[in-house]
C-alpha cells in the first residue's frame, strides 16, 4: 500500500475573515469553527453573508461533499459539507478540503480522519497554549494511505456494516437519556404538586402550612415588579398549600464585584461567586475569592451556607439557573441571593423549585440586548408554600429519585463511552488491514 501526503490528491481552502458587522438575517451561510463538530456539520446560531458579495468571496464558496476540518480549539474535527446547507462560505481558521479527482474514495478519507490518532496528531502539531492552533501545512503533508480504489471501497463498506450496529446501540442509549430528561422534570412537577406527600397529609391534617407562613412573614411584602406572574408555572396544588412571592419571607440580596483596578481586593479566603458557577448545582469551592478589604470596599455580602444562588443575566442557558451555597460566599451583581438558610425552609426545596421553573423564569426579564432579572422580580417570584414539615419530606422523596436517575444515567455514559471506544477499534482495525 503506497503512503501519499494528502496535498498530492487534495487541496487545501483556507476561509476569509468575515466580517460580523456585514451578517445578514439570510443569505450566504459562512461556516465558522461553531458548526465543525466531531463528525459532523451542524446548523446551530447560523450566520449570513449578503447574496450580492457572491462575486467577491467566490474563492471561499463551498460545494456539497467538501471536508471542513477546524483548525483552532478543538483541532482536527472534520465534518462532510451538506447539499442542503448551500450556498455557503468558508471562515478564517476553518479549512476545506477538496478531492481532486476520483482516485481516493471521499469516505474512506473522512473515516481516516475520524480516528483518534488523527486528532492527536493535530494537537501535538499545533502551536499555542490558551487555544490550539494548526497549519494547513501540516495537514497538506500528512501521510495518508491509499490503497487501490477497490481496497478503500471494501474498507468503507465493512466500517459502516459494523458502524451501522454500533449506531443503533448509541441511539438507544441516547434516547434512554433523554427519557431520563424528561422524567426528572415530572418528578419535580409531581413533587411540587404534592403527590408524593398525599398520604403523609392524610396522617398528619393538624400540620398547618398557614402557621409556618406566619412565622417567618417579613413585614416588607409590597412588590414594585411583578411581571414575571403571567410566567408562573401553572401547578395543581394540594387544597392546603399556596402560593407566595419570595419576598414575602426571604430577603433577596443582589451582590457586587470589588475593583479589579486594585490588587489588594483579590486573592483572599473569601469565595466570591460569578454567574458562570450557577448552573444547577451545590457550590463548594469558587474560581476567585476576595479579601476582607474586598468585601468592605463592595457592596456584596458574606452570605451563610444554604444559601440558594439564581443567576440573572445571560442570553445563553445561565440566566434562571441555581444553586445551592455549601460554603459562606460572597458573590457579583450577576446573581441574587436568596437567603432561604435565614427560615425553617428548605434550601433544597426552593433549589428544585427553581429548577422545575426555570423555562418560565427564563421568559422573565427586559432588555434590548440581554434578557435580565433583577433583584425586585426575583422578590416577586411565585412559589408553592407547604408545612416545613412537608418540605422535608418533599426533598426527600425527590432525591431518593433522583438518585436511580443518576445511576441509570452513570451506566449509560458508560455504556457510550464503550460505545466511541469499539468506534475507534473499528478505525484502527480497517486502517491496519485487520478487518
């Protein structure tokens, strides 16, 4: 089998450095390092280029089939260009590449590439440190071997008989998690709805939800914001339960972040919270902490363990996410502090709420470039109130739940995981002769 460098049968595109300010609501598609993912050409957040510069950025056009390979950050992805994503162009750092004739089969390339050994190839031969950067010029001079037509033909053709069975297993696992999805959302719906609890009710009618309302109501209870009530999430509540606004009996605080102009304030034992670390989860450790002086010199506070985190701020998936403080933290402007910790409530119980309500919570807020909550609409959110007795119970129930979800879904990550592995046996095998 002879070993040829892919510039002999292939040439090599490189994209042009266009411009965001000229993108358009349709048009030209230009296929960024965004939609190059691990085998594939995605469509996600797609950018358009006017259809009158089809004459000048004619060079960077694409045709269906081509390979487009990313050649920073996750160096090395390839994905085959489909028909019905034209007429597109090629960006800066993404680079095409074009068979020149028929004596290599385009499938037994792109499987060559697919190989994990490939990908570490390009990562050994990048130059950067913070992000991966690869020449074209490396990729013009790989070795590639090319055996004669008939030989790739067969070796395509046994890849995808056996891919083809292992497909069909990964779409089964696939499915089965985003089942898991959709059960956890009906658990916490079920949950909020009281049907876990009905015979707990039932034994105990003496409870009194009203009463534990009562203990802990703050007098500040007038709402200058209540625009995110036509958002609340529609439950079918127990006959004992109500609904409530937060700041009917937790204080909300909006935190801050200390100048970064002044060293002295960073770098301290006190954690300090960005948005970014609220995303469903239990907060143990921060990625910054401040000082002292930072905490005097700001307007953020030192909030207690049992704190429930929600972000406010962000376009993408962070803004109606929460979690839960394990340690005192302070934390910025992005975030609300609610201090559930303060009451008897539990902290898990307005944690899983908020999970549960985090689309309408996301469809809260104003704004023309960034949809935002603020610390008077957080106040004013909604929220089932029962016995804290019952909260207890609730969040109990929920996690023991929970927790089969997660092992099931621990076994299918492995089971995927196995899955890429025999994928690439399959790769190794067929490029080594062995199968």
């Amino acid at each position: 089998m002879k070993n040829k460098q892919l510039k002999e049968f292939a040439s090599l595109l490189n994209g042009y450095a266009f411009k965001s300010k000229n993108y358009v609501s349709s048009g030209i598609r230009i296929m960024r390092i965004a939609n190059v993912k691990d085998g594939y050409i995605c469509d996600e957040q797609p950018r358009y280029y006017p259809e009158d510069t089809h004459e000048e950025i004619e060079k960077y056009m694409l045709k269906a089939g081509d390979m487009l390979i990313s050649l920073t950050g996750n160096v090395g992805r390839i994905g085959i260009m489909p028909a019905n994503m034209l007429p597109a162009a090629l960006n800066q750092r993404v680079s095409c590449i074009r068979l020149k004739d028929d004596s290599v089969n385009k499938k037994y390339l792109f499987y060559f590439f697919q190989r994990k050994s490939f990908v570490q190839d390009c990562i050994k031969a990048s130059k950067g440190v913070a992000q991966l950067n690869l020449s074209t010029k490396f990729l013009e001079e790989y070795s590639v071997p090319v055996p004669p037509l008939p030989e790739q033909e067969r070796i395509v053709a046994r890849i995808e008989e056996l891919f083809s069975e292992l497909d069909k297993a990964v779409e089964t696992l696939k499915t089965t998690k985003q089942q898991l999805t959709v059960y956890r959302q009906a658990v916490l719906k079920e949950a909020f709805e009281g049907k876990y609890t009905s015979k707990w009710r039932k034994q105990n009618p003496d409870v009194s939800p009203m009463s534990d309302f009562n203990s802990i109501k703050l007098n500040s209870s007038a709402f200058k914001d209540t625009s995110g009530d036509e958002n609340s999430i529609n439950l079918n509540l127990p006959i004992s339960w109500f609904q409530i606004r937060f700041g009917e009996i937790f204080e909300v605080e909006v935190g801050a972040t200390p100048s970064r102009k002044i060293p002295e304030y960073w770098g301290g034992n006190i954690n300090w919270v960005s948005s970014g670390e609220v995303h469903f989860n239990e907060i143990n450790d921060t990625k910054e902490c401040i000082t002292e002086n930072g905490l005097k010199n700001s307007s953020t506070n030192l909030q207690p363990t049992g704190t429930v985190m929600l972000a406010m701020i962000g376009e993408g998936k962070t803004r109606g996410q929460a979690a839960i403080l394990n340690k005192p933290a302070a934390h910025n402007q992005n975030t609300a502090a609610i201090l559930v910790s303060k009451t008897p409530c539990q902290p898990k119980y307005v944690y899983y709420f908020l999970k549960v309500n985090y689309e309408n919570i996301r469809r809260i807020g104003s704004g023309n470039n960034q949809k935002a909550l603020n610390k008077e609409r957080v106040r004013a959110l909604r929220f089932p109130f029962t016995s804290f007795e019952e909260q207890k119970i609730i969040v109990r129930e929920i996690e023991a739940r929970m927790s089969t979800c997660d092992s099931i879904e621990e076994t299918v990550d492995t089971a995927l995981q196995q899955a890429e592995a025999m994928r690439q046996s399959i790769l190794k095998k067929a490029f080594e002769g062995d199968l």
